[in-house]
C-alpha cells in the first residue's frame, strides 16, 4: 500500500532478528514512512495537528525501544497506532501494513496484538507475569537489600510494571484495561511500601557501616556504640553520633556511598510513582535521630532542661551545640538529601527542601527555642552578657541560615531564626530601659558614710564599661535604628542613663545637712563616673564634649566644697585696716584667733573622717585648702606678734603654728573608702 519496503534500497541481511530490523534503517525511513501515512490520510492531518509530531515521536521510541527485545518493540508499535488514534481504523491499517511489508514475521504479532478485544488480555497476562516476580520479594521477611542481586531484579520488575501502567493507561478505554490497570496500581503501591521499608532500613543499617570519617576532619569524626556487625543483620541497629570538635570546616560522610547510590536508586521510583512525600518522611524521620542524638552527645537536652536556661553551663553547652549542627551537621545533611533525592526534575529538588527541612525541623526549633526562652526571660540588668552571648551566636549564624533554608520549605526555619533573633535584640535594648527604672527608684535614704563613693555609682559604671567592651552592643542598637526612626543609638541611650544617674546622685546628696560633705559626695561620685568614661569606649560612646562638661562639674563642686568648709575661717584671719587703739585691736585679734583654733581644729577633725576615693583628687583638695589657708595664717601671726601690748605673751594665745597647720591639713580625708551597702 504506497511504500515498497521491498526495493533494494532496503534490503536486511539474512535472517535479521525482529529486535535489530531498526538498526538497519536509514533516516530516509522515517520520512518515507511518515510522508506515505500523511498522502494517505490527508484530510486527518489537515484538521489534527498533533499527528505529525505523534508520528515522529512515536517512531523515535519504537527505534530506541527495539534494542529491548521483541516484545516491547511489540509494545511500542501497539502504542504507536493508539497514540493517533485507535477509532481511526483506516490509518490503523495502513500501519499494520506498512510494518508486517517490513518483515513477515512482524505480520501475526503485530495484528494480533491489535485485534479489537485482545488488549485486556494483554495487559492480564503481562501484569500476571510482573505480579509473579514481584510477590516473591514483598512477602519475605529478610531485607530485600541484603542481597544486591534480589534488589537490582526487583528494581527491575518494578521499572516494568511502571512502565505498564503508564503505557497502557494512555488507552485504556475499556472495562478490561481498566481493571487490569487498577490491580496493576495496587501493586505499584504494595511495591512503594515494601520501598519505603527498604529506605528506612538502608538509612539505619548504612550509618552503622558507615567508616565515620569526615570529609577532612580525619581521625574518625563519627562513633557507634555497636560492634561492626555482618552485612547481612539489620538487628541492633545504633545510631551513629558526632564527638565534638572545634573545627566546623568539616563534612560528615554518615552514609557510606554504596548505601547512598541504593537510597538514590529507590528515591527515583518513589517519585516517579507519585510517592516523594513518603519518601520524604522516611528519609528525614531516619536521619532525625541521627541529630537528636549528636545534640545529646554535646550536652544540650533541649526542651528538657528549660527549667536552668540561664545556667551559664548550660547556655555555653548551646553555644557548641548550635554551632556544631547548623556549620556542620545540617550542611552534612543537606549533602546527603542532595545526593539521595538529586535534582533531575521539579520533584526531586523540592523531595530534597522537604527532606532537609523535616530532618532538621525539630533540633532546629529545640536550638532557636532555647535562645527563645532566654529571650523572654526576665530584663534584669545582670542577664545583658547572658542575651549578648546568645544574641551573639544566633547572629553569627544568621548567614548559615540563609543559606541553608533558602528552600520552599525550609523558608520557615530561617524566619524563625531571624524572628529569635530580632527577640533578643528587643531583650537587650529592654534591659537598658529596666536599668534606667532600678536608678531612677534607688531610694535616698541613708547617706553614704563620709561622702564617699555611692554604690549604685560604682554599680552603674561598671556595668556600662563591660557592657560597651562588647561591640555587639551598638550593633543592637543600630539594627533596631535602621527598622525603626524613633529608637535611638547605644550613645544616646548611654547618655540619658547617665543623665538619669548624675539626677539620682543629686537627690542623694540632698540627704547630708553639711554642705561641704555634700559637695564632697557629689565631687567623689563625679570624680569616679569621669574617670570611668575616659580611655574606654564610654569615653568613644559619650564624646569629649560630655567629658569636659562634668570635668568642669567636678571642679565646680571642689568650689563649692571650699567655700562651704573653709570660707567661714578665713573670715575670722581678716584683718581690720581701720584706725583703732592698739588695745581694740589687740583684743579683736585675740579674739579671731581663739575663733580660728575653734573652727579649724572642728574642720580638721570633722573632716579626717571624710573620704576622698581618688588619691589624686585628694592631693588637690589638701594643696588647694593649704593654699589658701596659709598664707592668710601666717599674714595674720604676723600682725598678731607685732602688737606691743600682746608681744612676748603671743605664743600664749596661737594654739596652732604654721606647721601644725600643715600638719592638720594633711590629715584631712583619712577615712577608708567605704561604700555602704547596696548592689554590686
């Protein structure tokens, strides 16, 4: 019929097996073939499209398919006529004939193979002869893996009956194929369990075996509990463990790569079957314990030790577990998912998101947990440098995290890092609000002994040094800065605490009814904060402005103090310059001088009970008070031996010399600096 296959062109060598017939075809067949089917059937080209791009098609399979043996180029021929259309009994003719011109022996098969009411039979007896082969493994006890030669025939007889399913379901249009076909489904899915048991076992059975070495850490970075055991046992299983090491530039071979090529092989059906989600789910419930496990050999026990999370033991332990899973187990993890499940299609790569996220999911929110815990604890000033450890940690990894869960599924998991994270940044910018609230509340009740150093001073300063040492600090500040335009930078809140501060050391000193020893607390607590701030990153934070201001403040208050203790004696050495008797002046003086021997020797013993902290400041105060003191001593002593009616009964009346004076001056501020009680 319009194609001689016959001409010399064509001709076989003698006897050609039906399977290799298609090797001996030149390109020409095709078209011929093609051009005498569309000459015939004009009119089914010219409002069907599709067939030309059937036809082409469908003869590239039959010609790859013919190395495969006679029965499937059988097949494909079959699916050739049904792919243009079996009602079309004209076109469907002319290709039998065309293919049995071919080579005779194609004649019988081929038409019986396409009689009208022989298709259920068909599919009955191929689906009996898979269901054969397959039973034998799915009813055994004993793995199906433990024998390389049992798993390659049964990946086999599985790849048939796929490949059954899915060519005859393009036509199955009667009640025969149909029923063949959901049979042949049911035993698909008996298959993808007995699979999906496979798959598990592999995993557990394979990271025993596994050597442990890890891709450059050498010597061994995985243990097992177990005794090597026997290929063939899957009894006794124990789950392999990572030993903490302090190198996170490592990958963990947990799978030896026979083991993996298997998990590869079955995951390919599975998801070409439709089964990717259980895959999945056996995968990431295999190798989750494998995490868990790691994390319990690194000491974090997760949600089961909530009750001490600001145990600083337990908080150093999270620190090593956090780092170790996410810069090595998890990029170990996301290796294996890559090469088990590959990303040869759209289902293989999110087979591999899903995996990895449901592998990690759970050791994951335990880790952000924690910090989450640690977070919406109490904001008591002393937890700052636990938060800024863990804030520490989290933000380090954030990049990881990034990477690692950029997936579909995985997306959950980095939000979840950053939404930790960002809670701790609020813990720790809460915990400078609380400290301003406890300072702003510290009672002025009882006066610190001597004006000396306050203890919420020493408290507050010291705190604020180590605090502002860490540079993390200001970073979370200035993240909270750039997503909200009304918080304010670690400098500004620095500043308004001491601010806060320097308003509570006034209303303290208010407590003292002696001016001076009021001047004397705010100049030993003044004194204290500058020095604190200075050469230290306070001193960066606050600028030299803020440094010069109460520098000047401090200095203001050594006036004051001076004018309070010492103004009032220098009163009583004045001397009258007015024209008076000798006698007036002689009892006048005598008078300012027995008042002088009063006051001053009152100040000195008052004041050798005072406290000045800083040994410099108490230098200057002893120099300045000398200064002005003496000279205006000895000015008067002098006046006061040239009387003539006093003379040489003046020594009678001075009850201090210009020594002793000295002396007394240098003992002023001889208290131990003491500090009273209160938080340290």
């Amino acid at each position: 019929m319009g194609f001689n296959l016959c001409s010399s062109s064509y001709l076989l060598p003698h006897p050609t097996p039906p399977h290799q017939i298609l090797h001996y075809l030149p390109t020409a067949f095709t078209l011929t073939f093609f051009n005498s089917i569309q000459l015939q059937h004009r009119s089914q080209f010219k409002h069907n499209h599709t067939y030309p791009d059937l036809i082409i098609t469908s003869i590239t399979h039959f010609s790859i398919m013919a190395e495969n043996g006679e029965e499937k180029l059988i097949a494909v021929a079959r699916q050739i006529v049904k792919s243009l259309g079996h009602t079309d009994n004209a076109m469907t003719d002319d290709i039998l004939q065309i293919f049995s011109n071919f080579d005779g022996r194609f004649k019988e098969k081929l038409t019986g193979s396409f009689s009208g009411n022989d298709g259920g039979a068909a599919v009955e007896q191929t689906l009996k002869t898979l269901d054969r082969r397959v039973s034998r493994y799915l009813t055994v006890d004993e793995p199906i893996w433990s024998n390389s030669a049992d798993a390659s025939l049964f990946l086999a007889a599985v790849d048939e009956l796929f490949n059954v399913i899915r060519e005859w379901s393009v036509v199955a249009d009667d009640n025969a194929v149909t029923s063949c076909l959901d049979r042949a489904e049911d035993l698909l899915q008996r298959c993808m369990f007995r699979l999906e048991e496979e798959f598990k076992l592999l995993i557990q059975r394979g990271g025993v075996e596994a050597s442990g070495d890890a891709a450059g850490g050498g010597d061994g970075y995985l243990d097992s509990d177990s005794d090597e055991e026997e290929d063939d046992g899957f009894d006794e299983v124990d789950v392999p463990v990572a030993h903490p090491v302090m190198d996170y530039n490592i990958m963990i071979d947990a799978l030896s790569s026979g083991t993996v090529n298997s998990l590869h092989e079955i995951s390919k059906r599975m998801l070409a079957a439709g089964y990717g989600k259980e895959c999945s789910l056996a995968y990431s419930t295999s190798r989750r314990d494998f995490i868990e496990e790691s994390l319990s050999r690194l000491g974090f026990l997760g949600l089961q030790n909530s009750s001490n999370d600001d145990n600083d033991i337990e908080i150093e332990k999270w620190i090593k577990a956090i780092n170790m899973t996410v810069r090595v187990f998890y990029p170990s993890e996301q290796r294996l998912c890559d090469r088990v499940f590959g990303y040869a299609s759209a289902t293989a790569a999110a087979a591999v998101d899903l995996s990895f996220m449901d592998t990690c999911r759970v050791s994951t929110m335990e880790l952000l947990n924690f910090a989450n815990g640690i977070a919406m604890g109490s904001r008591a000033p002393e937890r700052l440098f636990k938060i800024l450890d863990v804030y520490e940690a989290v933000k380090a990894l954030l990049p990881e995290f990034e990477v690692l869960f950029s997936g579909h599924y995985c997306v959950l998991l980095k939000n979840e890092a950053i939404a930790v994270w960002k809670k701790l940044g609020e813990s720790i910018r809460g915990i400078f609000i609380e400290l301003e609230n406890l300072i702003r509340r510290d009672p002025a009740k009882a006066a610190v002994p001597g004006g000396g150093l306050h203890p919420i001073t020493r408290y507050v300063m010291n705190y604020l040094r180590a605090a502002c040492s860490r540079p993390t600090l200001a970073q979370v500040f200035d993240d909270n800065l750039n997503q909200s335009p009304t918080s304010s930078s670690l400098s500004v809140q620095i500043a308004w605490i001491m601010e806060v501060l320097e308003s509570n050391l006034e209303s303290k000193s208010k407590v003292y009814r002696d001016a001076a020893l009021s001047s004397v607390f705010m100049m030993n607590n003044g004194r204290y904060i500058v020095k604190k701030v200075k050469d230290d990153e306070l001193g960066s934070l606050l600028g030299d402005d803020w440094i010069r201001k109460h520098t000047s403040k401090v200095r203001q208050h050594h006036v004051n103090y001076q004018r309070s203790s010492w103004h009032k004696i220098l009163n009583t050495l004045k001397l009258d310059n007015s024209n008076l008797s000798s006698s007036v002046v002689s009892k006048s003086l005598k008078d300012k001088l027995k008042l002088f021997n009063s006051h001053f020797d009152e100040i000195c013993r008052t004041q050798s009970t005072w406290v000045i902290f800083d040994e410099q400041l108490r230098e200057e105060l002893k120099i300045s008070v000398a200064g002005t003191l003496l000279p205006a001593y000895r000015n008067f002593l002098g006046r006061f031996h040239g009387l003539q009616d006093i003379g040489r009964y003046a020594d009678k009346h001075v009850k201090f010399t210009i020594e002793d004076v000295e002396a007394r001056i240098h003992g002023l501020f001889q208290a131990t600096a003491v500090t009273g009680h209160g938080r340290k």
